[in-house]
C-alpha cells in the first residue's frame, strides 16, 4: 500500500483501541518517549512494559519475551525513528519465525522527542516494505482505524510474526509513564507470571 493512501491517525487513540482487545494478559512492550506514555494512558497493566532511555530495543525486548513465553501474545509498540535504529532485529524476528509476536510501528516520520527532526521514514524509508524484504511477510500499513482493528485481530491469530504500521500525527503523549526501572521490572515479571510481587 503507498503510505500517501493511509489516513494519519492518533497514537492515543490507536493504542486504546488495541488494549480494548486484549483479553488475555497480552504482554505489551511500549518503546520510548510518547508510544509508552501512550501505553500508560491507555490502560495501565501489569503486562506492560514501559521501555526508558532504550531506544530501538522494543522489538528486540519483545522477541525475548515472544520466545521465552510462546504461549502468550506479546504486542510491541515503537516508533518510526526508534526501528530505524534497530532494523536487524527484523530479520532476526523473519528468522526465528515467533508466531506470537506482534509489532506495531508508529510512524509520524520525525524523532519527536528531541525537536521533530525528520526521520528517514519521512521522506524515503517505507517501514512496511523494510520489514517485507526483511522477510516478515505478515506486514502491512494501516488505512485507517478501522483497518488497524482488522489488523490486530488477524495478527492475533496468525501462526506467523506479524508487522502492523500506522501512521500518525505529531500530537504529544496523553500520559507520563512513571519512571521508576525496578517497579516496572518487578510488576511486569510478576505480570508474566515469573515472580512475586515484592
């Protein structure tokens, strides 16, 4: 799909939509800056992960989580300029084929937090077609908020890692995420089930 046919949504709204549909203690990964205070805002969980100072290792992080725990969905959330960062970790993903992961990019084509430089995704890179020839077949843009519902629910029963890009305005993060490592950690691991609360 030519990303100029995509209608520019709004992360907040886009995030809440997901949450909405998860139902099943679905890990979430949200990358730095706005995606996670986004995720924060929309629904606080203790599967949530809320990445700080880390950028580019949503997808990394939440392939560890995908292959550690196969039988949980693990959905992780990450903006356009943060991927670029870290674009082996696709064909790593295309590789090790983890069919529960699902990966969300949202793409505003700028590096928001620090003064809206344009990302490369802005001009020449198209996420969805980096991640096709990375190998992830199951990769696509979505049109609008109603094909990105779509997308999620087919990605959550596909038996392949799936790439979901969606494009988005510039607007800030509705929430601030509570920057305290170890709670996040802690609540998180005790979310997956492989701790106890402290």
């Amino acid at each position: 799909m030519d990303t100029r046919n995509t209608k520019v949504m709004n992360r907040f709204d886009v995030t809440s939509r997901l949450i909405g549909k998860l139902k099943r203690e679905e890990a979430v990964i949200g990358g730095i800056g706005n995606t996670n205070f986004d995720l924060w805002a929309a629904g606080h969980r203790p599967q949530n992960f809320y990445m700080l100072g880390s950028m580019g290792l949503a997808f990394p992080i939440a392939l560890g989580v995908a292959l550690a725990q196969p039988d949980r969905r693990v959905f992780a959330l990450e903006g356009d300029g943060s991927l670029l960062m870290q674009l082996g970790s696709l064909s790593t993903i295309a590789t090790l084929k983890p069919k529960n992961l699902i990966m969300i990019v949202m793409d505003n084509g700028i590096y928001q937090i620090t003064g809206a430089q344009p990302t490369p995704a802005a001009s020449v890179a198209d996420i969805v077609a980096i991640a096709l020839g990375s190998g992830l077949a199951h990769s696509a843009w979505a049109a609008d908020e109603e094909d990105f519902e779509r997308l999620v629910d087919e990605a959550m029963s596909a038996s392949e890692p799936s790439l979901i890009a969606v494009r988005i305005d510039d607007k800030p993060g509705v929430g601030a995420t509570r920057r305290d490592p170890v709670q996040i950690r802690e609540r998180f691991m005790h979310g997956l089930g492989v701790r106890e609360p402290l």
